[in-house]
C-alpha cells in the first residue's frame, strides 16, 4: 500500500513478536479507507540468513503513539536491506508486511482463541436505508411579506429497534450531536445509526465476522448496491479499563480488508433507487432477518452471482445476463432440487448409457459423454423456469403478470439467449436477444430472482405490491412497453 495514501489510521510505534517481546522494532502501521493494512519496520524479524525471502508471522504485537495497543494478524512479509546516507555510510535492514487483520485496544496472544459477546458496526448509507427523519423544522409566514420567519428545528430522540434471533439481539440504535459555534453563528447537527449484535453466548471471531458478512449482504439488497462497513467494534468483560475509579469496557477495534473492501458510490440513496427500505419492512424485519440468516449458506452462491451484477454496473449486458440465469438456475436446484430420478437411478441409467458406447470411441470423445451424464437426472433451465414463475405467480398473482405477460416467450427468450451466448451456436444467433433487447430480459430475469428470494423470505403480496410501486427499475419496465407497445411485443 502506498503510504501517500490516503490513509484512516497511520501510525507509529514500535512491534514484536509474542514469543519474543525483548526485540522491538520501530515502524509504521497504515490502514486505508479499503481496510488495507501495511506494517513498515525498521530493522527485521527475520533471521539474516533468510533476509530477502518472503515470511509469515501469526501475531504480531504493537503499541502506537494515537491508539495504544495493537494485535496484527496473518502477517505476509518480505525483509529488504537498505542503505542509509550517513556519514561512512550503513546498511539496515528493514521488513515489511501485508496485515490480514488488525485489532486496536488489546493484545491477544492467540487471537483465533478469543471470542467476544458483543459488536457494534457501522454502515456506510444506513440513514438513508433506515428512512428515519429525526430532526423537524417548522416556521411561520409572514402575511403580508410571505416570508418565512420564526425557524425551529427540533430533534425528536429516535428509539431504538430491537430485533431478537435464536444466537443474538440485534438492535439498531442512534448516537446524535449538537455543536453550536462559540458565537452560535451556526449550529451543526448530526443523527447517525449503527447496529449493535448482543449475542447469547461468546462468539468468535470467525462467527462475528461471518454475520457481518450476512448482514451486509441483507442490507446491500435492499439498497440495491454496494456498501461498505465503515467500523467494527468488539467489546468483552474479558477486556476493561479503568479510568479513575470507574471501570469501563475497552472499544477493540477491528479492520481488515474483508470487510472494508466494497467499493461503493458513496452518494445519498433515495428510496425510489432502492429494492427496499428499512421502512418498508419495519413491522416484519424480526421474521425477515431471522429467514435470511437461516437461507443465507443455502442460497450464498445465488447472491455471489446477483451481487456481481449489482456490484459492477459496468459488466457487458451478456455478461450479467448469464450471470443472472446461473443464478435462477441455481436458486431453483439449491431451493426445490429439480431432480426427475434420484442419485441411484442416475447412476444405474448412466451406467447403461456409458455401456452403449460405441468400442471406436477415443479415450477423450467417452469422458466427454460421460461428463454430459452426470447431470442426466436433472430439470433443465426451461421448465425450471417455468416452475419459478409459477411460484411467484401463485405467491403474487397480477403483480408479477404485469412484467412477464407472455410466460412461454419469455421461457423461450431466456433459454435460447442463455444457449446462445454459452455456446455461441449460430443456429441459436437469430433467437437470441440483442442491445436493447438483452438489457430488457436481463431486468425481467433479474426482477423473477428478486421476486424468488422476497418470497423465500416471507413478504406478503402487500408489501410487494408497495416496493414495485415505488422502485424505479420495475416502473422503467412497465412504462417501456407502455411507450414502445410493438417493440416490446417483439423484445419480450
């Protein structure tokens, strides 16, 4: 990492090793806005006889001159001798290392061992998510001028959500300030939220970080786009401090690159561009977060592949498109199985199948023909699909009719399109959608996925009916074939 960087934290201190705690090194710790994190060291920890290889340290330990205390984790180093221009002139060596992870306010000695109760996070673009407007202005009007006058502006003290789930209390709480110039010039107000997890019982790290993850992934679909985790902070009885007399929980800070590394846009997020709001599901948010924490390993490789679209807005339109029938395609499997025999009726058909084989056949032309078999068993993407629309429009009714009007077309347009470009077959080419076309039947493909998980996750037919309402991308779709009535008989 360039140390020019921007950085959110840059600082220095002096490092060791656990086992070692005699040798202290002076260096530099820099963490960016990404959550990478870069250790410079003046001197080495490296034998001299394996200077210039590459080295990893577990854990290593620091005390910096801002923040106190340090516990760097999975350290991936590379030792290098300098030349300092003093007089006579001298040769150091010096190491640097890429962090894996880093905890501010404690050492530990064996971090993968230490678990925590609580967490707190912040999220980038959460106000805008929650929806929740805490400050109210009202004035008067002059009569006669029309002009405004006698301003307040009051906050009203948002409360606090709570959310309880079988491992853990989620809360989503406020922290507000006030600071009034000394002249009261101006004033500066600020309302920021962050969710805070109480857990039943210690978790450790890996879990913590586990459902950041599932939470980040909820959140990001409901807005629609990236977001970034702008903190971490652990916190345990384990770890306290004591300022005068009063006791109090030291903050653990964490950071790593796994969790900081979405780019996002970093803009004010307005709810017509967003899936859904917190306020659109508030009174069902305990019941819906529960389901996605239950659904979330069973349907992880759906959202890689949904996120991947919704991440890179720049992805050719055939490449999302693919993506997003791989998705449909797999949600279907990984939610109803789609299997027409089972393994060992695959395995006894195949095995008759293989025995069919022509004896002139090459080594490589059977294991082709095998590798085709072993899926034998299953649906393909056509009736899949049509068993996904039939789902969601026993589940939704009208509200799903309105943008897949034509069941069978649009079957055939998504099978034909997705065979096209997987194998570029030219008998498929005139089948298969183009240009506006292809960017249509994506959104469709990818309006059914959204309308799949909505359902897995228990949204009832009103509160869908509120989102396709108010969500621009759905009221793009309809308002296009409304103004483009033959062209859109041809591209849906």
């Amino acid at each position: 990492m360039d140390m020019t960087d921007q950085n959110l934290i840059e600082e220095r201190g002096y490092w060791w090793l656990p086992d070692n705690p005699d040798v202290k090194l002076p260096g530099t710790l820099a963490i960016s806005s990404k959550g990478e994190c870069d250790l410079k060291l003046l001197g080495s920890f490296t034998k001299i006889e394996d200077l210039g290889k590459s080295t990893i340290q577990p854990v290593i330990h620091g005390v910096g001159e801002k923040n106190g205390q340090y516990t760097l984790m999975d350290c991936s180093g590379r030792s290098e001798t300098i030349r300092i221009s003093i007089q006579g002139g001298s040769n150091i060596n010096s190491e640097e290392y890429l962090i894996g992870t880093v905890y501010s306010g404690c050492f530990f000695p064996k971090p993968h061992d230490v678990k925590f109760p609580k967490v707190e996070i912040k999220i980038e673009s959460f106000e805008d998510w929650l929806n929740i407007i805490g400050f109210r202005t009202q004035y008067e009007v002059d009569p006669e001028t029309k002009r405004p006058h006698n301003f307040s502006i009051s906050l009203q003290e948002p409360k606090t959500f709570s959310f309880s789930l079988p491992r853990f209390t989620l809360q989503i709480v406020s922290y507000y300030r006030i600071d009034p110039s000394p002249k009261v010039k101006h004033i500066q107000s600020s309302v920021t939220w962050s969710v805070r997890i109480n857990y039943s019982e210690d978790q450790t790290l890996d879990q913590v970080y586990a459902d950041i993850v599932i939470l980040r992934h909820l959140i990001a679909l409901g807005m629609r786009r990236p977001i970034k985790i702008l903190s971490v902070v652990l916190t345990s009885p384990r770890f306290m401090q004591k300022i005068g007399e009063h006791e109090s929980l030291i903050p653990i800070h964490y950071y790593s690159r796994l969790i900081s590394a979405e780019e996002s846009e970093q803009e004010t997020i307005h709810p017509p561009d967003m899936f859904f709001s917190f306020d659109d599901v508030q009174n069902h948010f305990s019941d819906i977060l529960t389901r996605w924490f239950e659904l979330y390993d069973q349907i992880e490789p759906v959202l890689s592949l949904y996120f991947s679209t919704i991440y890179n807005g720049r992805t050719a339109s055939s490449v999302s498109f693919l993506q997003i029938a791989q998705a449909l395609e797999t949600f279907h499997r990984r939610i109803e199985g789609g299997q027409f025999l089972s393994d060992a009726e695959r395995d006894e058909v195949k095995a008759a199948l293989i025995d069919a084989i022509p004896a002139h056949f090459s080594c490589e032309e059977k294991e082709a023909l095998e590798g085709k078999l072993t899926f034998i068993h299953e649906f393909s993407l056509r009736p899949r699909l049509r068993s996904q629309i039939n789902a969601v429009e026993t589940e939704y009714g009208t509200e799903v009719s309105k943008y897949i009007r034509d069941k069978k077309k649009f079957v055939a347009n998504v099978t034909d399109t997705r065979n096209y470009l997987t194998h570029y077959d030219e008998s498929l080419k005139s089948k298969a959608k183009q240009g506006k076309g292809l960017l249509l039947l994506k959104e469709r493909c990818q309006f059914l996925l959204e309308m799949l998980i909505l359902k897995e996750l228990g949204f009832s037919l009103d509160m869908v009916s509120s989102i396709l309402l108010k969500t621009s991308v759905y009221q793009f779709i309809l308002q296009y074939r409304e103004l483009n009535p033959e062209s859109a008989e041809e591209e849906w």
